[in-house]
C-alpha cells in the first residue's frame, strides 16, 4: 500500500528531474519554516494593508483552531499570499510541480507552506498531504478552479474540493479575492485596491470514500457561496479596459479630458 502511494513522486524525478517527494514529507513531518513564514507574513502584511490597499471583510467567520479548508476564486499569484494574512496561524496550499524544479523557488515555497501538485492528472499524493495536514488540525488553500482565471467571470471549479471536504470532515470556508489581477504587469507590482470577502464555514459529514456524484454535489455548494462572496464583491459587474488608456463608462480617459474642459471652463468664467 505505501509502495502505491508513493507511485506519482516515484516517477516525478523522470518526468521533471526533480524528486517531488520531499516537499510532501516536509509540509507532513515540519511543516512551515518558522523563521521564513513569520518574517513574510511580517513584511508582507503592511504592503498589502498601505500599498494595495487591502480590505478583509468576514474575518470573524474563521475559527481560531481546528483543521480548516480555505476555498477561493484564483486570479493571480499574489492569491495565497493575501489569503495567508487571514489567519494568524500558517496555511498550507498547493502549488504547481513547474515551480519546485528550481532549487531555491522550491525551497522558499515549501518554507512557506506550499507543497507540489500535477494538475494535469488526478494527483493522489498531493491530496493525501492535504488530507494529513487537516487532520493535524492546520489549515489548507484550496483553489477549486484549478488554475488562474482572469479576467472575466469564475471558472469551472472541480470535484477534488467536495472530495477532500467530504473525506477530511473539515469546515470549509468560502472566500473571494477581487483585485489581485490588476496588481502585477510584468515586473511592475503596482497599487490596486485588493478585497477578500469571507463567508461563513460549511460543514459535511465525513465519508472515508466519497463518490464523484457526492464529491460533485459538494463542489457545487462550495463554488455557490465562493461566487454568492464574489458577487457581493462587485466581481460579476467588474468593469474591464477596452483599450490602452481607455475605460468604458466614464472611465479614467475619460475622467482626464472631463477635468481638462472643467480647467477649461473656469478659465473662461475668470476672464
């Protein structure tokens, strides 16, 4: 049985050159790194509460202690890291396999909670360190749409969400992140307005093994109160550049040459 566990980290270092498998061990037996997680989470807090403007509304919905499953919308890279400052304990996500093949990125993820998943094919073992770590009682981030959507409406969410509920009997709480998408162009982190609106947990019964029409019927409860946070966000009537420089609406183009006829007008009234 452990030979099969191990069966998807055994055939990683052919696949990538990296062996996948002692980031799971770490995230199971250490956990984060003291030293790496509190000195981010203590630069990275202030940056986002003044440079993006951060606002985290329903924060009183999320219990103190206990194992928790943290399910959002995914936008942006920045998405675990503003979940993250939530919490005043560490979480715990999963990050996709391309970024451990470089040492020192693997290195400081793992540090930071992340842990390897392929998300090309059903991965067992990633799911499996998910299910360990909420049963020690931490928490994990979980994307049910697999990847990063932007710009428009959510994605499809998919079932390994309402499996690992199902499986963990864990609460689930449903949160929403508009704004991060808007953060990075390039290199360049720029200062958008992000939001995090956080609903109040969902709780399953524990089932040892979950069907797909289970799994599907508790995924589709949890993305219902994710997109129910991301509506009251503003996120289904988000207004979008049609073009450099220009907004549709009344936007920032034409917001500039508005003031310039205003500038205009009082000139003339003060001749």
């Amino acid at each position: 049985m452990e030979h099969e566990q191990r069966t998807p980290s055994a055939q990683a270092p052919a696949e990538t050159g990296v062996d996948l498998a002692p980031f799971h061990e770490r995230s199971l037996q250490k956990g984060v790194n003291p030293v790496i997680y509190w000195t981010i989470r203590a630069l990275f807090v202030p940056f986002f509460l003044v440079y993006l403007r951060m606002q985290r509304i329903g924060r009183e919905h999320l219990p103190k202690s206990g194992p928790l499953l943290l399910a959002s919308n995914h936008r942006s890279f920045l998405d675990p890291f503003v979940i993250g400052t939530l919490m005043r304990r560490p979480v715990y996500y999963m990050a996709k396999r391309e970024l451990f093949e470089y040492r020192l990125v693997a290195w400081l993820l793992n540090g930071l909670g992340a842990f390897p998943v392929d998300r090309g094919a059903g991965d067992t073992e990633a799911m499996d360190t998910a299910r360990a770590i909420l049963a020690r009682g931490d928490c994990v981030v979980l994307f049910p749409e697999g990847t990063r959507v932007r710009p428009g409406p959510l994605g499809a969410p998919r079932r390994g969400v309402g499996r690992l509920a199902l499986q963990s009997g864990a609460p689930v709480v449903p949160i929403a992140v508009i704004g991060t998408e808007d953060v990075r162009r390039g290199v360049r982190i720029r200062p958008r307005k992000v939001r995090i609106c956080v609903g109040a947990p969902l709780l399953f019964p524990t089932l040892e093994r979950s069907s797909p029409a289970r799994a599907a019927s508790a995924t589709e409860r949890i993305w219902a109160c994710v997109s129910l946070q991301w509506a009251w966000l503003g996120g289904a009537g988000r207004r979008r550049r049609t073009g450099r420089g220009r907004w549709p609406h009344g936007g920032r183009h034409t917001w500039f040459h508005r003031c310039a006829r205003i500038r205009s007008a009082k000139r003339g009234w003060s001749g």
